[in-house]
C-alpha cells in the first residue's frame, strides 16, 4: 500500500487521454487490475484491461463494492450509468499503470535492486530480502510479480517507511524489458542466468540476454556471471563472479559439500573468504553466490555474511491447500509472513467457497518497514474488507495490539502456548489460513489441523491449471464460452478444490458426470451452472432442488424429467440436448429433430439452455473428413431445431483438442476437459501446457538381498544378482496397478530412475534400488511430468485419462497455489 497518496485528478493529468472526473479530490491509495481482489473500495483505482474478455463487464460489480475510479478503454462503455464515480479513457490501460508507477518510482532516491535472469530470480530476491533485513527496511515484488503488469503492481508499493526495494523482472519477447526499465529504474542490476525458458521468442540466445540486459541500462552497478560482463552497457559498473576466470572480482575456487551443508571459497579481491549454505544444489550455490557478491558490494563484513548465510531458509512460494480435521480445509503458509504475501494469501482464501467460516491463523510480521501500530492497523482494516470471521494471532507483538481487532479475535504470545491450549473440536467446518513467520514454527500447527491419512500424495498445480485454462482461452474466437470438466472427481484431481479455482476465473459452465458430484459443488459454494451428463431418473429431484442441468440424451429421459417438472408446476428448466453424430455412444439421432420440435413446441416445462454432440476423433488428421461430417450433421440439427423452435441457444461440439485444431467449430461454447490438467491428444498443444498432477510417496524400508531370492506374492520377483530393495507406500488400492509389477513400472528416487520388482501388492510395492543411494523416508516420484505420465499409460497399453482417474481417492490430494 502506497504511502504517498494521488488524487485521482493528478493521476488522471499523468495518464489519461480524457477524463470524466465527478469527485477530483479522491484520494488513490490502492491499484487494481483483477475485480477479484478489492481492498479499501473508496480509495481504489480499477484499471481495465484488455484481454479476451471485455473486463469492463466487472465495472458494476465494483462500483457496488463502493469502487469510484477507473480507467477504461472502451469509448462505447456507458459511464453515465455510474453518475459518482471518475472515469479516465486510455487506450492502453497496462501503458497507463506503467506510467504512473514510473512518475510514483521517481519520488524515492533509495537503493533499488533489479533482478532478472532466466531462472532464479524470485530465490534471489528473497533469500537478499532475508540477507539484508537487518540493514534496511526492504520493499519488494510479492511472490514472482515480475509481468507488465506486476511490476508496477510491486514499485507502488514503495513508500518513505522504505530505504531498499528488490525487485525482479521477467520477459517472454523483445521489446517488452523497456517498459520494465523505466518502472524499475534500478541503481543496482543482478543478472543471475541464462536458460531455456522463453525461448521460443527470441531469434537466438545472444538476442535474449540483450534483451534482459536493457533492465539495466541506468543501472550504477551490475553483479553478474563474468561471461556475461560483455553484455553490461559501459558507463556502468560491472562486479563480477567466476568459477572458471580468477580474473573475476570473486573468483570461486572450491565448492564442497560436508554433510548437509555446502562449503563455497573464493577470492576477493586477494582476499581470502569462505561461506557455507545449507543446500547442496546447483542453483542454491550459484544464486547463494550472487547474493554472497551483492553484500560484499554493499559493504556487510564477511563473517556477517557466513552468519546469515547458513540461516538461509528455503524459498517456499506456494500456498498448500488440504484436508483437515472436523471437515476442515486448511491453508499452509506457515514459513512465510508479511503484508503482501498475507494479501495474496487471503485472495485465495477469498475464493475457497466449500466453508462460509474463514479463520486466520497469523503470527507476528517481521521487518515490513512499518510501525508496529501502522502495520497491524493495515493488517486489520485488511481482515475486515476480506470478511475473515476468526483471527487467531501469535506473537507478543500482534498480541499487544489487539485492541485493533475484532473482540472474537484470539491471542497468544508463542506457539507453544496455542498448541498446549489446542482443542479440536474448536476448528470445524472452516477454511483455515495458517501463515507464520517461520521462526514460529507453525508447522506444528499446521499437523496439528490437518487429516492425519495415507501418506501418499496426489500433489495438484493450482497454477498450472489455471496456466492451461488461460492457453486454452487465449484460443477461442471473441464472445465463446467456456465449459470445463470436472466430472470423475476432477479427472483425479479433486473436485470443489478445482471447481472453486475454475469459478475464481469465472469460467462459464461445469460440467459433471452425476447429479451427486453437482450436488457436493453446490453444498461446498460453487454458484457457477452446472450441467448434469448422465442424470438419472432417482436423481431428477436433486437436480431441481439444486438448480442444476440435466443432459437429455433420449425421449425417456426427456419424458421423466418434464413430467416431474409438470408436477411440480416449474417452467422453461434449462436442458442441455444431446444430439449423436456419430460417437455413437448417447445422444438423440439427427433424423429425431422433427419430432424432437413437435414435442418441445407443445412442451413449456423446458427450455433448451444448449444443444451439443462429441466429436469422435477431432485430434487426429485421419479422422478429419468424418468430424466434417459431423460438424455439418451438428449445423443442420441445430438450425433446423433454432429455426422450428423460434429461439436461440447455446451451441457447443468441441472438445479440448478441438479448440486448436477445429476453431471453426468453436461455435458458441467450447467444453475443455483433460487439457485443464496438461494432457491434450493433439500433441503440437502439448508443448504449451504444464503438467499438473505429481504422484509422490515414500520409502518405508530398505532391505539387503541375496542372488536368487524372490520378493513378493507368488515369489514371481527374483533377484538376479545381490542387492536391495525398497519397499514403497504405493499400491494397486491407490491406483498403482498390479500390471506395472515385475519390472515394467519403474519409479524416480532421488532423480535416479527404478523398477518395480515382484508383484504389486495392495498397498505397497517394492523397487529394486542395487547400487542406488536411497534411505527410509526419501520421497518417490511415481509420475511429475508429461512424459513420465504419457510413459506409465503407454505401460499400461491405455491413455493418460486412465491413469489420473485411477488414482484412488483415498491418496491424499494437497493443492499449490503460488
């Protein structure tokens, strides 16, 4: 939150084209660009931004959240409908946020730190955040906001109760590094690498590191690699490292690993120094000695470094989402505390629906720059926009203001003393957020509330999915709506968990297998329709009570659900029709048509809400003159049923390889399934997707072997020579099939790659590990990637589908959000 406040008068003087300004005194405090995410309404500023969905469509909404600024593009928009609020027209709202964040950047002289790189950044600017803490009173870029758009999100947040800013900047193609330039405007640069992402829009390598090196082009001072010192524009200064040059100012000579630590030395300058991490990685060890040369150039003594550096924490940038007790959601944060990260922690919140309780578990925050009564004021008039229903605050410090909060709000001055006070029955049927300080140890919290169960997981990518949601949008033609799938209990993947993050991005349609998955959405605050697709005639009355949408696939079912209808007296129900031609599976045949008019002209009970048929092959060349075929049957079925009817409705036969391949069968809605999750039959969209779902368990015990022993059931597994195995938490009760057994499975330990030996067992399996290093507990990979998921269906002689849904539900699902 800015500290220097705007009225929206000078703002709209610094960028807008026109302005229609009713109140040119409003103070601006906050910016907005996502309508989700509203705090302190009054004094927000709402830009819209252009995009496949006209975003002026959120005004309304805002505006009844009491918003009273904004910028549009849109001329055609009817601002005389919202009589008291200010409007500024830019063409280009991204170029107008950019512009005020660089008139807001240029108010401070303070130290500013530009990270970017190809990979790297983010750990970078958070482990200097931690490095440098004590020093300076840090400002930086929440979570990875290093877009056009989430770079002048982080430089408004800079404010006098600041003396350093980090933050990070990240590119896809040219031309895009000078506008970040000019928010950032850093006096010290840090390029920490070059690698393979985004490749795809640069001519060559060489172009991508120019491009990344504009970032600094005011800069003072540049820390990098020394290979890439060629690249630094020369009025600035380049401090360098090297583990190959001793030309460069530190020149790294000996890297060791002792234990669990790694032990870095180097020359500085002709002096002798050494530093020791608590991470044995690549990455960790070059990103711990660009942050080791960033503070030798700053002036911190060295045995200050070797102090903090071996208190380095891992960078956890990810929100877990569980289980918990007494029917629980539980949100893990519990190694991360401060203001923006406790925003973008209660946005997520925000948008979990299963629970109308929200409890906050919070701990003290450290180094926000603030005064503790200003800061804890922020965190309370936050708590409140959010409508959080419980806080429970740790820490003598929050503890002293808690006069600030809500009377209900609980506290205590260390972790300790919740845990010895812990009931269970206190926390139920709640979403709870718990976000600490990782010197609190919220961990133990976290345990404490979550469902105790097998410990084998199914991880799911939030991110990921909403990644491929937004791929698959960015392919459809303007006003296409959009269905996704969570039928099958997601695919796998859950089902409210995935539903409330699709209604979050406020896709158009859900689409279910059975009226009992449409009715635990409905219970757990998912709002968004939902089309039924095998409803059945003892679930017609769950439907209607649950306002969901019936496929109707044949006359009996027409006929069963317009005679309950008629009972009841209810009219024009939304149906969805289903016409066959030719998946041959369900549907009405497209010589019903006629009849199908005769009975609906007659028939006021319903009313067709979409009419729709599945393509049998739409991801295959072969195939392509038979979905011609039945794209035409689709058209004529349809317009002759429009033009009978004397309405119009929704019209939809693509499925998600249909999207990029048939888009002119995009008609008026499109239904994406397993692309939501990185699987797409159509293999040139497979290199756009990320991969979602990660199957992991773990070593239970390791055994020594003799040549000629057999392990498991039916002694079919035998060992052919000495050596071990590893008895893993996986089995086919999970999912895992017994087909995989003998040697055909094979699994990832500690990046090394083993098969199955012996059968499958219920619940467990066992892996021959001879000559590989692996311990009790080390964590097992079963699948984390396309490949690794394409190659166990492949096993399996089946598709990618089978292998997501076979995962048992009793494996615990725990959701990542970044």
């Amino acid at each position: 939150m800015a500290e220097h406040n705007y009225t929206i008068s000078q703002i709209a003087n610094l960028v807008g084209n026109q302005n229609f300004l009713s109140q040119p005194d409003q103070i601006i405090v906050n910016l907005l660009t996502d309508s989700r995410k509203v705090i302190n309404a009054s004094h927000s500023l709402f830009f819209a931004l252009k995009g496949r969905k006209n975003s002026h469509q959120y005004i309304q909404n805002l505006y009844q959240q009491g918003v009273r600024a904004f910028v549009y593009y849109d001329r055609q928009f009817d601002i005389a409908a919202f009589p008291d609020a200010n409007f500024i027209y830019s063409e280009n709202p991204v170029k107008a946020l950019q512009l005020l964040s660089i008139q807001h950047r240029k108010q401070f002289d303070f130290p500013v730190i530009g990270i970017t790189g190809s990979n790297g950044k983010t750990i970078v600017k958070e482990w200097l955040y931690q490095l440098l803490a004590k020093d300076y009173a840090i400002v930086r870029s929440p979570k990875s906001y290093n877009s056009q758009i989430g770079v002048p999100l982080s430089v408004w947040k800079m404010s006098n109760s600041y003396n350093m800013a980090l933050f990070e900047a990240g590119i896809s193609e040219p031309n895009e590094m000078e506008n970040l330039q000019k928010v950032i405007l850093p006096t010290i640069g840090i390029f920490t690498n070059i690698g393979s992402s985004h490749d795809e829009g640069f001519a060559d390598t060489t172009q991508k590191i120019k491009e990344k090196f504009k970032l600094f082009k005011e800069s003072e001072i540049l820390i990098c690699n020394k290979r890439f010192e060629q690249y630094a524009f020369q009025h600035t200064k380049v401090i360098t490292w090297s583990k190959s040059d001793p030309k460069a100012d530190l020149f790294v000579n000996d890297i060791r690993e002792i234990e669990n630590n790694t032990r870095i030395s180097a020359v500085f300058r002709t002096n002798e120094i050494n530093i020791s991490i608590p991470f044995n990685d690549k990455a960790a060890v070059e990103n711990a000695i660009t942050c080791w040369l960033i503070l030798l150039e700053l002036g911190v003594d060295n045995e200050s470094i070797q102090n903090r550096m071996l208190r380095l924490q891992p960078v956890t940038m990810r929100l877990e989402m569980k289980s918990g007790v007494n029917n629980c959601s539980v949100i893990d944060d519990s190694y991360n505390s401060d203001l923006s990260s406790l925003e973008i922690a209660l946005d997520f919140l925000a948008h979990q629906k299963q629970h109308e309780k929200k409890t906050l578990i919070l701990s003290d925050i450290q180094q926000s720059g603030l005064s503790a009564e200003e800061l804890y004021k922020k965190v309370a008039d936050l708590l409140e926009s959010k409508e959080i229903d419980r806080l429970i605050g740790i820490g003598n410090e929050i503890s002293q203001y808690k006069a600030l909060f809500s009377p209900s709000a609980r506290f205590y001055n260390h972790t300790d003393t919740f845990i010895q006070n812990f009931k269970t029955a206190d926390f139920r049927n709640e979403t709870i957020l718990i976000k600490g300080a990782r010197d609190f140890g919220f961990e133990r919290i976290s345990k404490a509330l979550s469902q105790q169960v097998h410990e084998t997981v199914l991880e799911i990518n939030l991110n990921a999915m909403e990644h491929n949601l937004n791929y698959y949008r960015s392919k459809l033609a303007p006003g296409v709506k959009l269905m996704t799938m969570v039928k099958a209990f997601g695919y796998g993947s859950g089902s409210f968990e995935i539903a409330n993050l699709l209604q979050f991005n406020h896709v158009d349609y859900l689409a279910v297998a059975y009226a009992d998955e449409g009715v635990t959405l409905r219970q757990n605050g998912i709002t968004l329709p939902i089309m039924v697709m095998s409803p059945e005639s003892s679930s017609i009355e769950a439907i209607v009570m649950h306002h969901l949408e019936p496929e109707i696939f044949s006359y009996e079912v027409l006929t069963a659900f317009t005679e309950y209808l008629k009972d009841k007296n209810i009219k024009n129900y939304p149906i969805h029709l289903k016409v066959d031609t030719g998946m041959h599976r369900l549907g009405f045949m497209p010589d019903d048509v006629d009849e199908l008019v005769d009975y609906l002209l007659l028939n006021h009970h319903v009313k067709i809400q979409s009419v729709f048929s599945h393509l049998v092959g739409s991801e295959s060349a072969q195939h392509d003159d038979f979905t011609k075929q039945q794209i035409s049957l689709f058209k004529a079925f349809t317009t002759k049923l429009e033009d009978n009817l004397k309405y119009t409705f929704i019209k939809h036969i693509c499925n998600t390889s249909a999207i990029t391949r048939w888009p002119e069968a995009q008609f008026d809605m499109v239904r994406l399934g397993i692309g939501l999750y990185g699987v797409d039959n159509f293999t040139d969209d497979d290199k756009n997707l990320e991969h979602v779902a990660t199957l992991k368990t773990t070593v239970s015990q390791i055994k020594q072997l003799k040549k000629g022993e057999t392990v498991g059931y039916g002694r079919k597994g035998v060992m052919f020579h000495d050596g071990k195995t590893a008895t893993v938490k996986i089995g086919y009760a999970d999912g895992y099939l017994r087909a995989l057994g003998n040697g055909i499975g094979t699994m990832l330990i500690n990046n090394q790659e083993v098969s199955t030996v012996g059968n499958i067992c219920m619940d467990m399996c066992m892996l021959d590990v001879t000559d590989k290093n692996v311990q009790v507990g080390d964590e097992v990979i079963i699948f984390d990637s396309q490949k690794s998921l394409y190659k166990m269906a492949e096993k399996l002689n089946t598709i990618p589908y089978e292998v997501l849904t076979n995962v048992s539900q009793r494996v615990k699902r725990v959701y990542y959000y970044e």
